[in-house]
C-alpha cells in the first residue's frame, strides 16, 4: 500500500495529456511521456521497472518523483457464478468494495465512487455508514486496474458501472478526470454511472462532450414514498428530475435506465408499476427492477417482496411497452451486492 506521506506524485488515474504535463520537466523529450503513459494507461503497469524501453537512470528518475500506486486488495470473495466482491484498502486505511461479475466473454465492474454515502437511502447499507469521503481519480480508475490485472481468463471486453459504494455525481470533481482516464481503454458507452437523482450532476452530465450512460434510480413511483425511501428526494424533487431527464441529450440509440428497488408492502403493487410505467412514458429508457438484498441488521423493516410478486410488477411494466429486465440475485448474491456495499469498518485487515 502506498504510504500516506509519500509525497511522490500518483500517476494512476491520468490521462496520457496529463502525464505529459507533471513529466515534463523530468523527461528531455515529449516522446518519453508518451510512453510512460502507454506503459500505465494502456499496459496497466504497476511499477517503472516494467518501463524497458526507457533507460535505467530516467527509470530511477521518475521513481524519484512519482509513484503507481493502486488500492490493496484486503480480501476478495468468489461466489460460484464467477462474480468477486473485492475489498480495497486505501493509503489512509479507509476501505471500499467494488464487484467484477463475467458473463459470455465479458466483464461487469461495479466501481465505488465514494467511502459512504451521505444521501441515506432507508434501504441501503452504504448509505447506512453514512458520507464517506470522495475517492480521487487514481483510487476511482485504480479500482479497474486491479481487477483488470487479476482477471485469469482474457475477457473481450469491460463494462463499467457506477454502483459501488457512494454516489457518483456528488464527486463530479474526481469522476470526470477519472472517466477520462478510463475512456482511454473503456469506450464511454460501455461506461454507466448511476445516480440517486442529483439534479447538478444530472446537468454537468449533460454538458459533458464525452458523456458515459445515466441510469437513475427511482425506487418509488411518486414524490411522496420517494422522499421517504430517498431523502435526497426533497432537496432534488420528482417531477424536476423527471423535467431535467426528458431534457437529457442521448446519443443514438441510448437510453437511460432507470432503477426500482422493490421493497414488500412498499412500493411492489401492480398499481406502483402502472404509476411508474406513466411517469416514465416517452423517455428512451429500460428499467432495471432489483428486488432488495435483504439486511435484517440496518434494516429489519424492509422484505424482499415473493418472486410472483416481482414478476406481477416486472409483467405490468413490460404490458405497458417498456423493456425491463430484473436482476435476479443468484450464488452468493455476489451480484446482488453490487449496489449494497459496506465497505467493512473496521481498521486494515492483514493483506
Ligand atoms: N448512489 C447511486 C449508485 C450506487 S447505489 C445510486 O443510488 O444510484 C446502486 C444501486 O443499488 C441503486 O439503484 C440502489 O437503489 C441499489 N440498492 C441500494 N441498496 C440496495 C439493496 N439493499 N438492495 C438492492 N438494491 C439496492
Ligand atoms: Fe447512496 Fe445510492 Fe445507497 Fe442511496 S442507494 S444511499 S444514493 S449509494
């Protein structure tokens, strides 16, 4: 793990622009900078002595003045369909938890963007913990390389998707550096940040040259169970983000989606589907319906509804003309997690 203290510049988490910028009065010539950042952005190296075609003293030399330093993997669980939810240390000893899930070739990373989350959704562990602090670009991009470098089969291709610990558009500071970063690698339409409904964001999304995809989360069909569910609702409320999103500029043949949790006896009757499947009429969008991961700790109020009444929603939606798939949670909820994590508390375990 790095040392809080070192005071050597991270490289991880810039683009091959910025790489250039902080070498340049290390390196002679420009070339040089390019392909140290080859070796980082591109090869995912880890340390400057995998850099062979630069010189052993230029080598010394910017190990001097810089660092690669990524998360430490503190623990890593499997779960039998192949998805892992990996625990990462950080150089101040906060932890967070991200979730890489294959299927057909291809790899589903659910990055962290924040250690909490202060907008305190009822039903969601991270929220629980409550506002952890911002994570920068290298720790947000370090997260992809670590689970890049430890894949052990060669994959096709990534997807990325904001639905780790904490929400992303409250850390916009940090997120658009560190997408610029990955989109050198992950194109920005195999990138998704999800977000709770944070209108500025939203915007700032909106004016980005380069945008990833949006998913939202909506949870409740109106103002009044969403403010209960998502307290963030009264400050950003329904009907302005409704506003804002049938405004929100998609590229061709993108939609936004949109995410339900459903929660028993809350907001999982056929009537909530038909008030959702209204509200969202006319939007491109496909909902993700995500019955809850259960946590009897945090939250012992909130059941997961019975699988006929998850489909009885899903089935509403679809009968409305909306495309819905549901996240079925399966091993060892693996899956399920991601978008539920805890990020465990308490201090550094052994590596
Ligand atoms: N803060 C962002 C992204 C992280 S949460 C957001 O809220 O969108 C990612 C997803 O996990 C959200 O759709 C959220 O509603 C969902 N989620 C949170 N807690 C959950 C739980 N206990 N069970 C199932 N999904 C949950
Ligand atoms: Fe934060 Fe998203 Fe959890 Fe709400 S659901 S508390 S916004 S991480």
């Amino acid at each position: 793990m790095a040392n809080p203290v070192d005071p050597r510049v991270n490289l991880v988490g810039r683009t091959p622009g910025e790489i250039a910028t902080l070498l340049e009065d290390v390196v002679d010539r420009s070339f040089r900078a390019r392909q140290v950042a080859q070796w980082i952005v591109d090869r995912n190296a880890t340390d400057f002595a995998e850099m062979t075609n630069l010189s052993v003293e230029l080598r010394a030399e910017l190990g001097r003045h810089f660092r690669i330093a990524d998360p430490e993997i503190l623990d890593r669980s499997a779960s039998g369909d192949g998805s892992v939810k990996w625990l990462f240390g950080l150089s101040d000893g906060v932890t967070i938890e991200g979730v890489s899930m294959p299927e057909n070739g291809k790899l589903t990373m659910c990055l962290s963007s924040q250690a909490g989350c202060a907008v305190g959704c009822t039903f969601c562990v991270t929220g629980a913990l409550g506002a952890g602090r911002n994570l920068g670009p290298d720790e947000i991009v370090g997260q992809y390389r670590v689970m890049l470098r430890q894949l052990e089969e060669p994959v096709d291709r990534v997807n990325i998707v904001f639905m780790g610990m904490g929400e992303p558009l409250l850390n916009t500071g940090n997120l658009g550096p560190a997408l610029e970063t990955l989109y050198e690698r992950v194109s920005p339409k195999r990138i998704t940040v999800s977000t709770s409904g944070i209108l500025p964001g939203i915007r700032w999304l909106a004016g980005l040259p380069r945008r990833p995809k949006l998913a939202v989360s909506l949870n409740a069909p109106d103002q009044e169970r969403r403010q209960r569910l998502m307290p963030i609702a009264k400050r950003y409320p329904l009907a302005e983000l409704m506003t804002e999103l049938r405004a929100f500029p998609l590229e061709r043949g993108r939609r936004i989606t949109f995410e339900y949790v459903v929660i028993r006896d809350l907001n999982d009757r056929v009537a909530d589907a038909g008030a959702l499947a209204r509200l969202i009429r006319g939007i491109p969008c496909k909902i993700n319906v995500i019955p809850l991961n259960e946590d009897p700790e945090h939250f012992p109020d909130h059941r997961r509804p019975d699988d006929e009444t998850i489909n009885r929603f899903a089935v509403t939606l679809r009968d409305a003309g909306h495309t819905v798939t549901v996240r079925w949670s399966k091993g060892l909820d693996v899956d399920a997690a991601c978008g539920q994590l805890k990020g465990r508390r308490q201090s550094r375990l052994p590596g």
